[in-house]
C-alpha cells in the first residue's frame, strides 16, 4: 500500500459519484426495494378498488389509471413478494434484510387481500409457521414495546384483511389531531410526531368498525371526524405522499378507503402517489428518495478532496430544498432543509446541518461568486436559526419536533446533535447577525456537548437515531453514532478531551480481524460465508480516526483500515450496500450511494493526512 495507490482508489471512487448524477444536477440516488412497503401498497390498492363497506359505486380512477392498470400493480407487486420470502418462511424490509414479524404479517394481510391465499397456500404455511417461532402478536409488541406508532397500524391491516377482530385494534386517540399544533406536544400523543396522519385515519377506522361503548367517547369521535379529516388533507403533500412514505401513505389510504371514503381527496391523491412510486420490478421503496441528503453529503466529500463545488451547478437547486414557509406537517417554521426535494419531505436537524456543511464548503470554492456567496450566507443564517430553535432542553437536538416526547425517533439523538455542532462550527463568522445572538449561541454549544457527554455509553460509544445494524443485539449502530459524535468534536478541536479519547479507543477496540468494522452475516454479493464488514460502517470509523493525529507516525488500526477500503475500491465491492438504514418504527433500507460517498470522503481526508512516503509492506 502506498500513497499512489491510495490516490487511485480516490480516482476512481470520486468518478464513480460523479457518474452517479447522470442526467441531474444534483444525486437523487436509489432506496431499496422494500417488502413491507410493497405489502402496505398492495393492501391500500386492493381495499381502494375493493372496499369493504359501502354499496358498489362507479369506478373511480385516479388521474386516468384504468382499473386494469392497478390490478396489474397488484398482481406484480405480490408476483416480487413470491420471489422475495427468505428461506425460514418470513420476509425482511430489504432483499438484504433478516426476517421479521413486522414485515411478515403484513406481507400475509396483502396475500389475503388480494386473495391469493389459496394459490399461494405453500408460501403462506410457511410463513405461518415463521410467524410463530416469533410468538405472533406478543412478538409484535415486543418488538416496539410502548410505541404504537407502528403495532396499531399492523394490526389494522390485519383487521382490514379479517385476520384479527376489530377489538384486538388498540383505540387511537385522533380527536387530539384538532388540536392546534402547538399543543401537541402537552397531551402525551401515542404515536411519533411524523405518524399524525397514521393517527387520524387509523384511529378512525377502527372507531367506525368499533365503536367504543361509552356514550360520551362516541359522540366525542364522532364529532371529531370531519375537522381531523380536514387536518388529515391538510398535511397531505402536493405529491399524495405523506413524507415522501409508502407505508405511512398506504395505511392512511387502506384506513380511509377501508371505511367507504374512496372518493376522498386524500385517498384519491394517495392512491396517485402509489401509482407514481412503483418501481419497474413490481417493488415499492420505503419513501421516494433521498436526494437533498445524498447531494448534501457527496459536496462534502468531494468538497474534502478539494473538488471546486461551484463548477458542480447544483447552487440553485440545493438553496430551492430550503423551506421558506411554516410546514403544515409538523409546524416547522420556516429556515430547514429536509431529505428530498419533493413536496413531502420535512425540515429535521440531521439534513439541515448536513446542508449548512455542504454550503459552507461551496462558499469557500475557488470559484464561488460575492452574489452566490451572499445568497449562501442568507440561506445559513435561516437554517442557523432554525437549529438553534429545535434545541431540547436536555441540550441535543430532536428530529422534527422539539420537546414532542420521549418515544423513539421523537427524542434527543446524538448523531442529531453532533451534527449541529458541526454546522454550527462552519457557521461561527455569522454569530452576531439578527437570531444568531453570541451568548445563546455559546450556551447552544456547551448544552450541546453536555448531552453528548451524558449520552456516551460506558464502553466509550455512541448509539444514534437513525442509522443501526441488523447484526447487533439491539439493532444499533454504535460504530455510525461514535464515528459521527467524533467528527464534531474534530471540528471543535476538542479531540484531546476525555470522551473524544474514550471514543476513539472504542473505534480501535472495535476494529474487525480484516482490517474493517461493522457488518454482519454475509449477505452481500460476491462476499465470503460468515461475519463481514461494511464499507458504509468501515469509511466512517477511519474518517473519525483520522481526526485524532496525522499519519506521520505508523497507526496500525488506520493502516488497517485503509488498506482494507484500498482493495474494496481496486475489486468494485465498494459499491456494495449494507442494511444500515433504520427508518422511523425499525423499517430497514440500504440506499445506492451510501457507500460511494462514505469511500469517497474517507479516501479524501486520507490524502490530506498521510505523508508522501506513506506505505505499508
């Protein structure tokens, strides 16, 4: 391994990202396909040409979609299903995913919808008999313990498909939806604060297929119809889709068309946004895409290997993802970026910084104009603003929502944080401009690594919010979270401070036998049997490391590690996905970029570490 080698590798995976723009300005990238998302269409198409209640009305078909053509939807997307059941019977979020309980019972309630049950009588016994090795319904609700956030929604298309009765339905609450926003997070919501529109139409599925036997509750809800169905329309995007999600959609669709409300103008548009979403292969992703983030993070990367960002041509487009207006899902004010540029995308507090980074990097491009750089600065002291507003009182940052609850993917993360931090450190020469007062903004930062010292494990790690590793006891991520709560404590020169110190030797503690981390069973192509490591989870840990000191002296853990990212750039496997996306309510994806971009970035901070001479016998 020498320097020129390493300068190749970078060649040839920053190529590798360039290419992966292809005709746009910008990388939109791909999500994987996903079962329980092509499940959950499958049912809200079904129920939406076939509804339960009701008598028979005229066809109504979305934006010129015949009947014909959602019934060939149908059938292809349980055509990729058949194709897709892994060997033990169940089904997993990805073709790269483990079974579980979750995805698996709602695969069956598509089956039984779509009432292929009968044809399919093999494949179904088998997936009976995987579903009780994981103790069914009881295994359900282990699985997301007090969060109803997905078990109601599951056990709804369960009842929808008449495999449970309507009582075993836990009542949702979706009164509280007409409630002013700001309300909200006083009376202790059962569900996440981005599964609203889950609220509304289950909860009212399941009042009109059970009624509660209390008077007052009755009349209550049903008082509370009209006006939540009316917040309901209101959150719904111009795309259909609520966040840019199929299965959040689909259940929305599912419970409304399920109740005879097919001809509702969210049904209508969800249903159009289901028709747009489907994949070539018979498939549905989780969500659209993930194209303000995936740009976000390859300027940083290139932005690392001294690419000049302005010749890039994507200025214009990424200041277009910033939200200029208060969002009707969530009342976020005005200042944040989200996930995508679609209409369904959300402000939250990892792809704001992550664009705050990316436009810091673009303003100090060789070639950045005085008028480009003045609309950048504008842009970051909104999105500043914004992040210093969303700061819990436990010094981190939550996602969408502040103080919303303590329910998973509602509270504090501190990957969030860090990342905050970072953008925050790019951003100091703003402190002092109107919103961006300096002593709220030092009391910002110290809070700020206060919760990261509170939240760092006692073996040195960090766990983050939404990025975890199916191989893992609980599903996390610490390799992601510590590598990411690193990156700010470089960024504030603060590595010679304990818990950055307990960090790193975590990351060295953790390090695999083939010189990478992360990783798991060998699921991935052309991979050798038993445990391996994961580029996404490889690239990150090195980039971290190289934030402690140079490569002057020899590090055998770096070496390691850059020798083992070296030959997966010199044989193609850097292109390989692993599973370690983790959507909201543990939904699983691996996304085509990841890593790509996670190579290209590590790589690039390699260069500028490593002396001339650097080489390892």
């Amino acid at each position: 391994m020498t320097r020129d080698r390493l300068q190749a590798a970078y060649a040839v995976a920053r190529q590798a990202l360039l290419d992966e723009r292809q005709a746009h300005s910008y990388w939109e990238g791909e999500l994987s396909a996903s079962a329980l998302s092509t499940a959950t269409a499958i049912s809200a198409l079904v129920l939406y040409q076939e509804p339960l209640v009701a008598p028979p009305r005229q066809a109504l078909e979305p934006a010129g979609q015949s009947s014909e053509h959602l019934s060939r939807l149908i059938h292809e997307g349980i055509q990729w299903l058949q194709d897709h059941q892994n060997q033990d019977g169940g089904w997993g979020d990805t073709d790269l995913s483990y079974s579980n309980i979750a995805t698996t019972l709602l695969v069956v309630a598509a089956f039984h919808l779509a009432d292929v049950a009968t044809e399919q009588a093999e494949l179904l016994t088998r997936a009976e008999a995987y579903i009780e090795t994981q103790d069914r319904f009881d295994g359900l609700r282990r699985r997301y313990g007090k969060d109803k956030t997905f078990v109601v929604p599951i056990l709804t298309n369960l009842a929808l498909a008449g495999i449970v009765p309507w009582k075993d339905v836990n009542a949702l609450p979706f009164e509280l939806a007409c409630l002013p926003q700001s309300f909200y997070r006083f009376v202790r919501m059962p569900v996440v604060s981005y599964a609203l529109p889950a609220l509304v139409a289950i909860g009212q599925a399941r009042y009109l297929h059970q009624p509660p036997w209390n008077p007052l509750s009755r009349w209550l809800r049903r008082a509370a119809i009209s006006p939540s169905l009316r917040v309901l329309e209101k959150m719904q995007p111009a795309s259909g889709g609520y966040l840019e999600a199929v299965p959040l959609t689909s259940f929305v669709i599912m419970s409304l068309a399920g109740t005879g409300r097919r001809s509702h103008t969210v049904t209508q548009q969800g249903i159009q946004f289901l028709v747009n979403s489907v994949r070539t292969d018979g498939s549905w992703p989780i969500d659209t895409n993930l194209a303000t983030w995936n740009t976000t993070l390859a300027l940083q990367a290139l932005a690392a290997g001294g690419e000049d960002l302005a010749q890039l041509d994507c200025l214009d487009w990424l200041l277009g993802c910033q939200h200029t207006q208060r969002h009707p899902f969530t009342g976020a004010e005005p200042g944040g970026w989200g996930w995508s540029d679609l209409s369904g995308a959300v402000p939250d507090s990892d792809d704001t910084p992550s664009a705050l980074l990316a436009l810091n990097s673009w303003r100090h491009s060789p070639s950045c104009s005085p008028g480009d750089r003045e609309q950048i600065e504008v842009a970051a002291r909104a999105g500043l603003e914004w992040l210093l507003k969303l700061q819990n009182r436990n010094g981190g940052w939550p996602t969408f929502c502040r103080g919303w609850g303590k329910l998973p993917f509602d509270r504090s993360g501190a990957d969030l944080t860090a990342h905050a931090l970072r953008a925050m450190h790019a951003w100091q020469d703003q402190v002092g401009h109107p919103g961006i007062h300096a002593g709220r903004w030092q009391r910002s930062i110290k809070r700020g690594f206060d919760f990261l010292q509170q939240q760092q494990r006692s073996d040195g790690s960090w766990i983050p919010l939404w990025f975890g590793n199916q191989d893992h006891p609980e599903e996390e991520n610490p390799v992601y979270g510590t590598a990411k709560v690193l990156l700010a404590y470089r960024d504030w020169q603060m590595t010679n401070e304990m818990p950055a110190q307990r960090g790193f030797q975590w990351l060295r503690d953790t390090q695999r036998v083939d010189g990478g981390w992360g990783g798991g069973e060998a699921l991935l192509q052309n991979r050798p049997k038993g445990i391996s490591s994961s580029v996404e989870e490889t690239t990150l840990a090195i980039e971290a490391l190289l934030a402690q000191t140079s490569l002057t002296q020899p590090q055998e853990s770096i070496n390691k590690g850059l020798t083992w990212i070296i030959k997966e750039v010199e044989t193609g496997r850097f292109r390989e996905n692993s599973v370690v996306g983790f959507y909201f309510a543990k939904l699983w994806y691996h996304e085509k970029l990841y890593p790509i971009t996670f190579t290209v970035s590590a790589l690039a901070h390699a260069l500028r570490a490593v002396p001339a001479d650097w080489k390892i016998e």
